[in-house]
C-alpha cells in the first residue's frame, strides 16, 4: 500500500463556533484508540522562518527514512506545512518513525534539511524546523555518477555527445531524477559522465535516496535511454555510482521494390519514408535518391509511457516525381520496433515493401 498525504488547512476552534459550526477532527473522526494506526500532522519552519521569509524555498520533500512504503506524491509546495497549516501523512500503524523534510529551491536543489523522530499512537502532531544546510556541517553530500547503455542488436549504437552536436540521431542531455520527482534534479551533457568520465550530483541529505538517469536529445520528447532507480546512501565520505541504462528507442532500415525496373530512369526523382505511430510517434526520412536502397532510422520510441516494449508502427513509402508529384506508394500497417535493436546493415534488420 502507498502512503499518502493530503494538506489541511487548519482553522482556529473559537473561528468554527463563532461560525455557528461544530467542532470537529479531521480526519478520522474520531480520533484512533490507543495503540491504533494514526496519522502523522507535519508543519515546517526554516531557522525559525515562515515560507513568506524564505521565499526562495519553493518546495518540500517529504521522506519517512524507516519506512519502506512510499509517499505519493512525495514532494508539496512550501504553504502545505507553512504553520499553523499541517500536512498529514496517513495511516501509520504504532511505533517510532524518523521524518525527514528538504526545502528544495525551483531547480530541485536542496537549500534546508532536518529531521524529527516521531512517535504514532493514534494523531501525532509535529514542527519540524529546518536548518541551512552545507557541506561541512555533516548535512547534504554529493555523489559522483556516471553512465554507459546497455548493449545492442546490430552495429549501431545512438552516440553519446555533448549539446550541438549535428548528429540526428544523437543522445545530448542525461537527466538525473533523485526518489521518484517529476521533475530533473539535474541535466548534464551525455558526453560528461559516459565511460569513465564522472559528474557531481546535487547536495543530497543524509540517508537514503533513489536516482535515475534518462538520456535524451533535446527537443525529442521521449527518452532515447534510462536506468532503473537505484537506492543510495549518503555519507559524509564521497559516492559513486555507475548507471548502465536500458534503450527506451530501436530501429530499422527500409527498403522498396518498384513494379517499373526502369522507374528510376523515366519517372522516380526522390522516395520519402515515414514511420507514424500512435500519438503522433515516428518520424520521416525524406528526399532519398530513386535507387537508395535502404533507409535507416536509428531512433523510434520503442517503449510506450505504460512501460509496454515494441511499438508498432504504421510504415508509408512514396516514390514520387517531379514537382512532387506521386508515382509510386506502398504501405505496411504494423511494424513492431523492439528496444536496443537498430539496423546493421543486414536483412534480418530490414523491412521491404513493395511499391505500387
């Protein structure tokens, strides 16, 4: 079962009856037994601020460091627990837990920390103020990474290279997502931290943490490859960590046969190819000479946003003539691209359709 949390916006009692309304515990009602499951009531100050005066703080994570059930979603804005407001954890069986608050900036990078142990039998309300933190008052560490891809299918690799490189098929940006945000904590160039090349993570707090990688080229919208999440622990001594991240793309090369041998010779000026899948997915190659006789395409998503592997595809050739003008066309309905395999020159790797 995930933990869940849901901001209370707390009213002063006298208000509620001057309002002619009851009074009442939110939630449950009423409020458990003791020795029962009971939640958890969370407010933030850092150094003794309110959010108003620090408003550089844009969010707060929220981490139960011995527990190993998730809190989703685990990251709120600052007024959730701006006191007198709570935010409140649910549903925690008796026992002692160690809470433990980040105020992250817009970026994601962590500007306080601290921690409270709390101790659930029935509601437990707590004030946790957050300190400043640095790197030499035994608060955030870094880790340093790095990063290589899972092997192929076929000779081709999507090269790992730094922003503004030309290669179309490229991977330029490795962004690094530290336990479960939606948001990047960090963006490198892919070329930084590939092999044995090493980048600095953000300052990370004490304790355990969840990062993974994705590699992408920018202004591609899906990633080209990523890791699997990976449980560290920061110390006070350095880390490292080493990535191999799975391929998220695949490939094909693409081949046509016209049913006119001498079409090329009397009618055929360019042949466009174009993969199309669902929402939109795929792309083109177009203006290939009349006799080329593959087209590669080294970079279709092959991995749907559900986690399903081997997209398919809608697969449209066109031979066409001068001013554009259509010749010849052929079309398959549904080519399946599996993750990691990319075209290497050899018909296992090739598809052929038949112009008309």
């Amino acid at each position: 079962m995930r933990r869940f949390a849901v901001a209370r916006v707390a009213l002063p009692l006298l208000a509620l009856i001057a309002a002619g309304c009851p009074a009442y515990y939110y939630p449950p009602y009423p409020p458990p037994y003791y020795g029962y499951p009971g939640n958890i009531y969370l407010s933030w100050t850092f150094g003794g601020a309110s959010c108003a005066q620090v408003p550089q703080v844009a969010q707060v994570l929220v981490a139960v460091l011995n527990d190993p059930t998730p809190i989703v979603p685990n990251t709120f804005g600052c007024q959730a627990g701006n006191p007198p407001g709570q935010l409140v954890l649910y549903y925690y069986n008796p026992g002692s837990y160690q809470v433990a608050l980040s105020g992250l900036d817009s970026s994601g990078n962590i500007l306080y920390y601290g921690t409270s142990t709390v101790t659930v039998n029935g509601n437990v309300s707590a004030l946790i103020n957050l300190s400043p933190v640095s790197t030499t008052d035994g608060g955030p560490g870094s880790a340093l990474l790095s990063w290589n891809f899972a092997a192929t299918v076929g000779t081709f690799t999507p090269p790992c290279t730094a922003s503004g490189d030309a290669d179309p098929d490229r991977m330029d940006s490795v962004a690094l997502y530290v336990d479960g945000a939606s948001q990047a904590a960090q963006t490198y160039q892919c070329s930084d931290g590939f092999g044995s090349a090493q980048v600095d993570s953000p300052s990370l707090s004490p304790g355990s943490h969840t990062l993974q990688l994705v590699a992408y080229q920018s202004g591609i919208s899906y990633p080209f490859a990523q890791s699997a999440p990976v449980t560290v622990d920061v110390a006070d001594a350095g880390l490292s960590e080493a990535f191999t991240l799975q391929w998220q793309v695949g490939g094909a090369g693409v081949s046509w046969t016209y049913p006119n041998p001498n079409a090329c010779a009397a009618a055929v000026s360019s042949v466009s190819v174009n993969f199309s899948g669902p929402g939109g997915d795929g792309y083109a190659v177009t203006g290939d000479a009349c006799e080329t006789a593959v087209a590669p395409f080294k970079h279709l998503q092959a991995v749907a946003a559900d986690g399903d592997a081997g997209v398919s595809y809608a697969l449209d050739v066109q031979a066409l003539g001068p001013g554009s003008a259509l010749v010849y066309s052929g079309s398959e309905a549904a080519i399946a691209i599996q993750p990691g395999h990319f075209y290497d020159g050899t018909a296992a790797t090739t598809v052929t359709v038949p112009l008309q």
